[in-house]
C-alpha cells in the first residue's frame, strides 16, 4: 500500500500496523508493531481499533482502498484532537478473504482489546467474524458487507452500506424502468454468499415488476471459463444480462460475453467498483454497456464528497477514491461519534451509542434501522470508453 510519511507529531501519538494474523512468521518491523498493537488498552494515551480487510489475494484492491479511507479519517480525526482526549490507533490484519483467517484476525485483536473493529470487506469474511463477535457483544461495522443476514447476527453487527436485497431490488428497477427491459439472464457465483444473494433479490424483485428471468446460470469460485454459461444466454438474447461478483470475474464474464456474442447490458452491484482496472486495454471495449449499482459516484459535486476526494488524492498520489473507500471513511467517522456519544471504551456503551445512529456521510445520509442497516439510494454508474460514469441515481 502506498502511503506517505506522517507528520512527527501524528507519527508519535498513532502508529498504524499491517500484518497478517494467520503466519507464522513476519519481518522485523511487523514483529515490532504487533508487539506494540498488543499492549494497547483504552486506558492510556490511545484508543485502540481494529480493521480486518484483504489487503492481499482476490479482493486486494478493495482492502488497500478501505485501509488508505480509514488511515485517512484517522490522521483527520487526531489532527482534530482525538476523541474523549485520546489518539485514535488502529492495528490493520489481513484476512486475505479466507473466512479462517478473518477469524483468526479478530481473536487476535480481541486479545489485543480494540474497544471496535471496522471490517471485513467480502460478505463471507464478514459472517465468519460477526458470528463470534456477536458472543462477545463487540462492535463490529462492516463498511461494505452486503448480506442481508450479516447484521442478524448478533446485536452488536453493524454496517454502513445497502444490503444485497435493496441492491438487487434496485438494479431489477433499473433493468425494468430506466431500460425498458423485458428479459433478463442471470450469471452467477453459487459457492459465493455476496453473488447468491444478489441473485435472489434481482430474481425476487424481477418478477414482481414483470421483468421475466429466462435462464438462470451459475458457476463456482476459480472458475475462468464461462463460454458454456455465456453461449447458452447468448441464444436466449435476454434484454439485460445480471452478472453479480467480484470485479476480477467480472471482466472474464464481460469479455467471454460479447465474444460469445451477447450485445446487451451487462448489469452488476457494487463489486464490479474496480473492473475497469482488472481490465486489459485490449478487453476495454467489452465492458461498454455496462452498468453497475454503487455507493456513491465521484462526479458528485457536493462539497463533502469533493473535500474526501481532495484529501485522499493529496494522501495517495492522485488516486481517486473508490465506492469502498468512501464507506470505509464513512464508517471511521460512525466509529469517532459512537465514541463520542457513549463518553467511554467499553463494549455496552459504544454498541447502544452506535444503535440508532444517524450519520451524513460522503456515501449519503446513513440512518440506521431496527436491523442495523442503513436504507440508502444507489448511484448507477456507466462504464463508457474505459471510464466510470454517472448514469442515474435509483432511490
């Protein structure tokens, strides 16, 4: 991960560590900072909170992304004094997206005794976390696990992004409304929880506005080869085609199906946020014609979301911030005001002052609900020529 060099004050008062829970072995300097991670208590000059992400394997782009967001609210947040006197500190583990290992990174920040945990990034990851956290009564907040059953989990599981449900409900209204759809096929990762429940919610909120599935396909995870799936959808011309994974498949699906012959829309959710980057310039053109929901789009103009992208392009050479980027932001912040409101560190407090929050963030105005989860609009993002771009905003 690119990162630049704290100011000599920030570098004192909050150390940030990235390592991976489940090896054996680490480098000096990551032997040096887990060695420190582990000896933080709320009770002396830092706050201490955990982020489980994969900032390495399949989903590295997301977990680099949520990481950079998060390092960013918090250098903000202790320029601006902290929260309840105290420096922020976060210790950032690598669950590789491997479900063993995002439990395997929790109880070691449990151990640790982060007052919260902000993670993981994929829907499965999450799940294995929630389910023991939940026991423990601590904070968890997803910034971008999508899963209607994360948050039901446990009463203190927590989430800042739109659930698969309201995600599929609003691409089948796209598909029906704003694209004058009829028909639809559906491709889709059955071993995959984030792609099954897209799956279900597109299928159930298709039918009910009349837009009719006339095949529904599937496949398994590492699989490159679609052409079977791909051809048989391509017979059946459907006026949209669902396509709900990750954004590395997504490219070998887009590309598979216009050579199979398929021109139509080629629809997906927020984990297509990054397929233009896994694409090769020679494969670009496949991906016009596609459309995806996501959180939050960078050519909005408000001046919320234009001073996130400012600071996080001046912190990251440039980069623009992605969707997960900003939930991750989001959600640091939700962590810093449940904080505030609960005056203190431990489990109880920050769970209820988390419950019922209302936060306006860069990805929206987050309100959460009996469940947990927050009911927000979608923005549809375009991908033209190589470039993401606004298409609509579906409530």
């Amino acid at each position: 991960m690119k990162k630049r060099v704290l100011s000599l004050v920030l570098g004192v008062l909050m150390s940030i560590t990235f390592i991976s829970c489940g090896s054996t072995s680490s480098s000096q300097s990551d032997s040096k900072s887990e060695s420190s991670s582990s000896e933080s208590t709320a009770s002396g000059d830092t706050i201490p909170i955990g982020v489980i992400s994969p900032s390495s394997g399949a989903l590295s782009d997301y977990g680099i992304a949520v990481n950079n967001a998060i390092a960013l609210a918090i250098d903000e947040i202790n320029a601006s004094g902290g929260v309840l006197g105290k420096q922020i500190k976060a210790t950032y583990l690598d669950d590789k997206h491997d479900s063993a290992e995002a439990v395997n990174c929790y109880n070691k920040l449990k151990g640790d005794k982060v007052v919260a945990v902000i993670g993981s990034v994929a829907s499965a990851d999450t799940s294995a976390i929630a389910s023991v956290a939940a026991k423990d009564g601590k904070l968890i907040l997803t910034p971008t696990s999508t899963n209607d059953a994360i948050t039901g989990l446990g009463n203190s599981i927590f989430r800042a992004c739109y659930t698969d449900s309201h995600q599929g409900e609003i691409m089948a209204t796209f598909a029906s409304k704003n694209l004058k759809a009829k028909t639809a096929g559906i491709l889709y990762n059955t071993t995959d929880e984030y792609s099954t429940g897209l799956k279900d919610s597109f299928e159930s909120a298709g039918k009910n506005s009349g837009l009719e599935i006339t095949t529904t396909e599937g496949y398994g995870n590492g699989d490159v080869d679609f052409n079977t799936q791909l051809t048989k959808i391509a017979s059946l011309n459907p006026d949209v085609l669902f396509v709900p994974d990750y954004y590395g498949t997504d490219t070998l699906i887009a590309s598979q199906a216009r050579a199979a012959g398929y021109t139509g829309p080629i629809l997906g959710a927020d984990g297509w946020d990054g397929v233009i980057e896994a694409t090769d310039s020679g494969s670009m053109e496949a991906l016009n014609n596609c459309f995806f929901s996501n959180h939050y789009s960078s050519d909005d103009t408000s001046e919320k979301v234009q001073n996130f992208i400012k600071a996080y392009k001046a912190k990251y050479d440039g980069k623009t911030p992605n969707a997960l980027a900003a939930l991750a932001y989001d959600s640091t912040y939700m962590v810093k005001e449940a904080l505030e409101k609960a005056g203190a560190t431990d489990d109880a407090s920050i769970v209820k002052a988390m419950t019922g929050m209302t936060y306006e963030g860069v990805t929206g105005n987050i309100a959460l609900d009996e469940n947990r989860n927050p009911k927000k609009g979608a923005a549809i993002i375009e991908i033209k020529d190589g470039k993401y771009t606004w298409n609509s905003t579906v409530e």
